[in-house]
C-alpha cells in the first residue's frame, strides 16, 4: 500500500472529513471527543468518520492516548 504523505482538501467530498482535517491543521492535535463536539456530530458518526480517516492514514492518533493529529500535509 502506498503511504499518503500530502492530499489536496479539495479532492475530497465528504465535508465532516475536510472539517475534522482543517481543524486538525489550526491546533495539532486534537482530543477525540472535542473534534465530535466542535464537528457537532453524534457520537458514533465522529467515530465512523474519524476512523475513515485513520485508516486512509490522514490522521493518527498520539501514543496511547485519545489525542489525534494529521499524519499528511494539506494542500
């Protein structure tokens, strides 16, 4: 599998995604259940997109903690 090391946030098409990286990119890193509240999105839809995006390998998560931060660089 190819590593993803930059994607441009236009080419993607789900908007909570783009959301989640965005705010990603303005604080580092971010704790799991702040990026569900800020999103505004119910608990199991902000664990259905959070983990599309770890497993795309755009985002990961910090250690052995609840903290995510972006694995890529946006363009």
């Amino acid at each position: 599998m190819k590593e993803v090391r930059s994607i441009k946030l236009t080419s993607l098409s789900n908007e909570k995604e783009k959301e989640i990286l965005l705010l990603l990119q303005q604080q580092g890193q971010c704790i799991y259940g702040e990026i569900i509240r800020q999103t505004n999105l119910s608990y199991s839809k902000g664990k259905e997109v959070i983990y599309s995006l770890v497993s795309k390998g755009y985002v990961r998560y910090v250690g052995r903690t609840t903290k995510i931060e972006l694995a890529i660089e946006l363009k």
